[in-house]
C-alpha cells in the first residue's frame, strides 16, 4: 500500500490547483482522477458549452444583422465546424492542465476509480485494468456531480441526449425537446433554436427559472418566446414511444391536459446529483445527506477528521467558482493557519442565455421572506443609452438594497453583459459601498455600467 501525505479525489475545480499548492508546499500528494482532468468546466460544462453559445451568438447576429444597416445575403450553420473549435478548446484547456499537474514535484497524477475500504484508505481501479491501494493522512474528496435520469416510462428506449452528449451532435436536430426550464435547458434550447433546431421547452414548476423572482421569469420567457422556443410550463412528461419513422412521440401532461408532441430529439435537463454513490464514504466515516452530497462544515470539514469536501459534491451552490474557492479556503486554512470559513460568502452567478442574467445576493423574494425593510431599484433596459446603441435592450437591471443602511442587498441583471454589471455591484457589496454612493459615481460614458447612476436614481428617497 502506498502512503502519501494528502490525496486528493477528483481532479475539478478544486481538486487541480489544491493537489498542485499541496505538493509544491512540500506534501507528497497524489491526485486521482477517473476520466480526465479539468473535470465537468472544462470537458463539458463551462467551457464547451461557452464555446457553443459564442457560435449561436454570431449566428443570431448574423440572422438580425439587417437592423443595423447590414446585410448578410446568406449564411449557414456548419455544425461539425463548431463541433471541432469545441473540441480545440476543450483539448486546449484539459491538455494545458494536464501538462501543469505532471510536471509537478511532488505530485503523482493517477488515472482510475478511488473508493474508500477502510478509515484513510482507498482502492482505486486503474484505467489500465490493475487495482492499487493508497492511504493518506488528509483526503480532499472534489467528485463533482453527475446528470440526473428521470423515471419516465420509455426514456431509456429512446436515444436522449444529456449535457454532456449533446455537445457531440454532428447535425442540427429537427425539433429539439427539452425537459427542464432552468440554466441548462434554456442555454441548450437558445443555443439550438439559433443553430436552426425548432426547440420545446417543458418545465414541470409554473414558470421557467423558478428559484429567481417571478419578473425574471416572465421577462426571459417574453425573450426566448419572441425568439421562436415554445414554453411549456406546469408540464410534466409521462411518457416516450419512438415511432417506425424514427421520431419520437411525448407524453405530456400540460397543466393538467394530455397532449402528445412529436420531436426527432429529447434533452434531459432536469438537474445534477453529487457523485458519491461508489465512494464507499461509509467505510470511513464521511457522513452524507439525503440528496447524497457529503455534509461539511463551514471550513468544508466532513465528519472524518482530516477529510475535506470541496466543490459540487458537497451541495449547494454548483459552480466553477464556488469550487475554485473552496480550494483556497482549505488550502488557506491548512497551510496558511487563515481562519476562512464559507458562511456568509458571496455566491455570484451568470446564466449565459442572450442576454444574460447576472445575479449576486438576495433577490426580492427572499428579501421580503426575511422581514428586511428593502427597496427595490428597476430600470428597463430600454432606459440604457449603450443598449439603444448597440440595438439590444432586451431585459432589465434590478438591484434590492436596505432601506435603512443604503446597503446593495442584491441584484439581477438580465440584459447584454449582465454577468459583468452584476460583478460591479458584487464588488460595491463586498466594500459596503452604498447605492447612493453609486448614484452620483462617475462612470465612462456610455456604458451599461453607467447605467447603474440611473438604476439608483430610480429609487424614491
Ligand atoms: C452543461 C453545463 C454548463 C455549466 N456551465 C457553468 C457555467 O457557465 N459557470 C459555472 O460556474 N458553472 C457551470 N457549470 C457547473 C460547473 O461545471 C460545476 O459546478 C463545476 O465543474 C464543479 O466542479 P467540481 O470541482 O465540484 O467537480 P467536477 O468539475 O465535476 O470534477 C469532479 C471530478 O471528479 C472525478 N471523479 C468523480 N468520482 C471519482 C472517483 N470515484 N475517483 C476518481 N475521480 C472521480 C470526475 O471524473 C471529475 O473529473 C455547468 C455545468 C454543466 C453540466
């Protein structure tokens, strides 16, 4: 059995840059790893998916092109050519990394299937068929999450495609079938509907999106349906029969109403679940919560002492970024003594529709569940002197701030470069600056950041 000082499981966000800092720290570290490194982000979540929104982007420009004095006569779609600039880009990234981690002192990259068999120990099934076992004095589990299947009657009869398999598609499907109105769905279902698919959303809650507030909804729902995608909200799929023709027949029970929808492809969207089924965490003591995902403290301790958990197998908040500074907090707080904790941490987030949606903090549902005295600052994009310029004012900027301390409590841009407006206020909420500070601010004229003088004036003093 072969002893390190730390061994880390999963090679994602986390995982990566936390076996490298450990073993350039001077701790003999080895990180496993059971498909390839860069984990979901990059070989097929952020970066591809980024990637294949940029091609959809210049598609549509390419399409409405006309509204700003230009004529295109004729333009197409060349899927296998958008298909491989994904693939560059995904080798790239997963390659550079790769490269970054084997010539590391110190660290052992090691391609296979960890589970635990006993307290500090693990067995992992090699990728070259052999077995090995390891132990370690620290365990950093970054496993990451897996596609939910649904149980409906018929899926697994049908040739559906997931987040992952769709980014493969060499051809433009005819009518595209999404189950799940959330991030994923709606990246995929404007992605496609712009590379030419016909695209049917179904979302089994009353509306798409529905952890943001209803206006969010509503809006984005306005957007993409003015763009062609058919919405189906309280739409519950019951069932899938392929036909001889070879396409595939819905069965969809719409607010209560059975209708039958005919589609040539079926998306599964409907969320992630944590990858810890065959960690065999109960063989040394790492406690989990009914959702799977491992329970941590607030340093990201599990139960075990000396295992960590970071990233996305943990719960909540499933993002890069929030992966990513899970590492520098366990890293800190090991070998720096920082005393850093993940309460109260700011979770930033951008939904890459066109345009995108921004969102940091409380949005005003939650603002109004808390009792908190709030204010609520709006202004429609079409207020947004960059926007009328550049011929997009689809959307709104919405920020919630408290009454009494003038404070930025959190805000929801959905427009062109929501993400990066969202990420000014982020900045003005962690250095406590206030709206009415941001009201008379001088910005650069004419950006969508100067706009945030108009979002704020817009509140009644
Ligand atoms: C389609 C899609 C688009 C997304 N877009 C965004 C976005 O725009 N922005 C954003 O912030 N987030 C996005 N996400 C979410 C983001 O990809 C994840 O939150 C992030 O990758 C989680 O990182 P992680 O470090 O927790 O785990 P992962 O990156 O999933 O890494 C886990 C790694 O552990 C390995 N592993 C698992 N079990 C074992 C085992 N037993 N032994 C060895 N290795 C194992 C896996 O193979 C994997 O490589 C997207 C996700 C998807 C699916």
């Amino acid at each position: 059995m072969k002893q390190y000082d730390a061994i880390v499981i999963g090679s994602g966000q986390a995982g990566g840059p936390l076996a490298k800092k450990l073993a350039l720290a001077g701790k003999k570290t080895a990180l496993i790893e059971k498909r390839w490194v860069g984990g979901t982000c990059v070989n097929d979540g952020c970066t591809p998916t980024k990637t294949m929104v940029a091609s959809a982007k210049m598609a549509y420009m390419a399409a409405n092109a006309a509204s700003l004095g230009v004529n295109i006569k004729k333009f197409s779609v060349d899927m296998p050519q958008i298909r491989k600039r994904k693939d560059e880009m995904v080798h790239q990234f997963r390659n550079g990394s790769q490269k970054g981690l084997e010539s590391t002192r110190n660290l052992d990259l090691i391609f296979g299937d960890a589970t635990f068999t006993a307290d500090k120990t693990i067995l992992v099934k090699l990728n070259s068929g052999r077995e090995k076992e390891f132990t370690a004095d620290l365990f950093f589990i970054n496993t990451g999450a897996k596609t939910v299947t649904p149980d409906i009657e018929g899926l697994a009869d049908i040739d559906y495609l997931t987040s992952t398999t769709i980014l493969d598609l060499e051809t433009v499907p005819e009518h595209l079938l999404i189950i799940g109105g959330n991030y994923i769905g709606l990246e995929f279902g404007q992605m496609f509907m712009r590379f030419g698919s016909k695209v049917t959303i179904l979302e089994r809650s009353d509306r798409i999106v529905s952890r943001e507030d209803e206006d969010i909804s509503e809006e984005l729902t306005q957007i993409l349906k003015t763009e062609g995608i058919n919405i189906y909200t309280k739409a519950t799929t019951t069932g899938f029969k392929k036909k001889i023709s070879g396409k595939i027949s819905a069965l969809v029970s719409v607010d209560g109403k059975e209708e039958k929808i005919k589609c040539t492809h079926v998306l599964v969207a409907v969320g992630r679940s944590p990858q810890t089924a065959t960690l065999g965490l109960d063989k040394t003591g790492v406690e989990i919560d009914e959702h799977g995902a491992i329970r941590t403290n607030y340093k990201l301790e599990t139960s075990a002492p000396g295992v960590y958990a970071l990233g996305d197998v943990k719960g909540g908040p499933a993002f890069t970024h929030i992966s990513y500074n899970d590492y520098t907090i366990v890293y800190r707080n090991l070998m720096e003594k920082a005393d850093l904790s993940i309460k109260d941490r700011l979770v930033p987030y951008c939904m890459f529709t066109d345009p995108q949606l921004g969102r940091i903090g409380l949005s005003e549902t939650e603002a109004k569940k808390r009792g908190i005295n709030y204010k609520v600052a709006k202004i429609p994009n079409t207020w947004v002197a960059r926007a009328i310029e550049t011929g997009d004012t689809r959307g709104f900027m919405k920020a919630i701030v408290d009454a009494d301390t003038k404070q930025i409590l959190g805000a929801a841009i959905l427009g062109a470069e929501g993400g990066e407006i969202m990420s000014i206020l982020q900045m003005a909420m962690a250095g406590g600056i206030t709206y009415e500070e941001i009201r008379y601010f001088v910005f650069a004229h004419p950006l969508f950041a100067e706009s945030l003088n108009n979002l704020f004036m817009a509140l009644e003093d």
